[in-house]
C-alpha cells in the first residue's frame, strides 16, 4: 500500500496532574472483512514505528487454537477522515498471557516508497501497585458498522475511561480465560476495549485491556489488565533475526522508559 500524502500527522499519551489529555493515531480498531462484511472486534496499539502492535490475545485468536483468526485488519488513520485497511501479517503470543504481539503490512510513500512510520506508545519496565492511577483510550463497541445504499459506513467512537488498580492475581484470575498474570481495576470498560492500552499516570504504557463485568450503573466498575511487561521476553523476527521485545528496545526500535 502506498500514500501519495508527505507527512503522517499524530500524537502520544499526554500527561499533566493525572490528565490525559490527548491518545491518537498509536491506538487503531482491529476489524474483520469477510464474504464482504465488516465486523468490529478490538482495540490495538504500535509499539514500533515498522507496524508492530500489541492487543488482548483473546479477541484476534481462537481459543482453541491460540491461532489467530482470518482476515484481520488494522484501521489505520491518516490525515482526518482518511483511513486504510492494513492487513494483520502475523501474531505471536503466548500460552498464559492474554497480551499479543502483532505485525501488519507496510504503507509506503509513491513518490520514494519509503515506509510511513507509526507514532508509537511509550512503554513503562515501572512494576504495578494496588491503588495506581490507570487510564485507557479504545474503540468500544459503540462504534457501528452499517450498511447504507449499497456502501458500508464505518462509525468509530472513542472513549477515554479511568480508576485504580483495585488487586493483583500473579497466578492469574482463573485457568481459561486470564490464567496468567493480571490485575483488577475500577475502570469501567465498555465491550470492544479490549487490547486498549492502559497507562499511568505518567502516560507511560503499562498494561493492556483484557476483560470486564459490565453491571448496570448502580453496580461496581470491574475490569482487568494484563501488564505489558509479559511482552518483554517475547521473540520476533526482524530481518531475518530473532529478538526479544526488549532486545529490539535496545536497538531503538521499541520505545521501553526504564
């Protein structure tokens, strides 16, 4: 894929006095496109200039299988309104954590294709304490996918939402759905949050949207987060060598603030 465009405009997490205040082209919804349709089904974020994300393991892959499912792709934002399909090439992930890493096609310049670089988060190495101020930016499920005069219109909203860590289960929550590390927080998530990332009250990133109950507005906000330090050991390929996620921070290619 190939922009005609000479610059990509974006932003980072932006913190003062526990505000966020601004979360933009680093975060995109992942949809599905298949037999024509389009279905809504997570949030992701970069975390490396070249296209590489992370999201909740258990939204893009079969449980099953922990293989990830079919025709998967990245909203990718340019220029306001603009926006491209970048198809998800590969997932890597792991049989505890619900963190996964992904990668998607490339998007070059006509004029020299040279590749357009992602904004990308600032991951934090900071370990997670009960009582932490956390905050998320997603694409819930109350963006709509709908189809009118023949064309699909694709409607995404998004929404900030912010608490505390509430608890933390280091052997996991339970065994099938989060049977790794995670933690509780007072967030209310709404459906399609998941993969967001979260972080703290520095803006750095610290974990990632797993799961949530959604109670009625009378009943308690619970979610839970994985945190984003189970990426670290993970190994990718990158030109024909593997490297651990921290391994590719060293060679600043990952932003890691220690």
């Amino acid at each position: 894929m190939k922009l005609n465009a000479k610059d990509v405009k974006g932003g980072f997490f932006k913190c003062a006095n526990i505000v966020l205040d601004e979360a933009i082209t680093a975060v995109f919804p992942i949809i599905q496109i298949q037999n024509e349709s389009y279905k809504f089904f997570a949030t992701g974020f970069f975390i490396s200039a070249a296209g590489m994300f992370c999201t909740a393991k258990h939204v893009i892959c079969d449980p099953n299988t922990s293989e990830p499912y079919q025709n998967l792709y990245a909203v990718y934002f340019h220029e306001g309104n603009q926006c491209y399909f970048r198809a998800i090439k590969s997932v890597i992930n792991t049989s505890k954590t619900d963190i996964c890493i992904g990668i998607i096609e490339d998007i070059r310049w006509k004029s020299n294709d040279q590749m357009v670089k992602n904004k990308v988060m600032n991951i934090s190495t900071k370990g997670i304490e009960n009582g932490d101020f956390v905050a998320t930016y997603a694409y819930p499920k109350s963006s709509e996918i709908k189809r009118e005069e023949g064309k699909w219109i694709l409607d995404f909203n998004t929404s900030w939402h912010f608490g505390n860590v509430t608890q933390e289960f280091p052997n996991g929550r339970d065994s099938y759905m989060l049977p790794g590390h995670c933690y509780e927080t007072n967030m209310k998530i709404l459906g399609g949050a998941s993969g967001a990332p979260v972080a703290n009250e520095a803006g750095q990133i610290i974990g990632v949207n797993s799961t949530s109950f959604d109670f009625n507005d009378d009943g308690p906000n619970v979610s839970y987060i994985s945190p984003i330090s189970e990426i670290f050991e993970m190994k990718v390929v990158v030109e024909g060598k593997t490297y651990t996620i921290l391994e590719l921070a060293e060679k600043n290619l990952i932003s890691i603030i220690k």
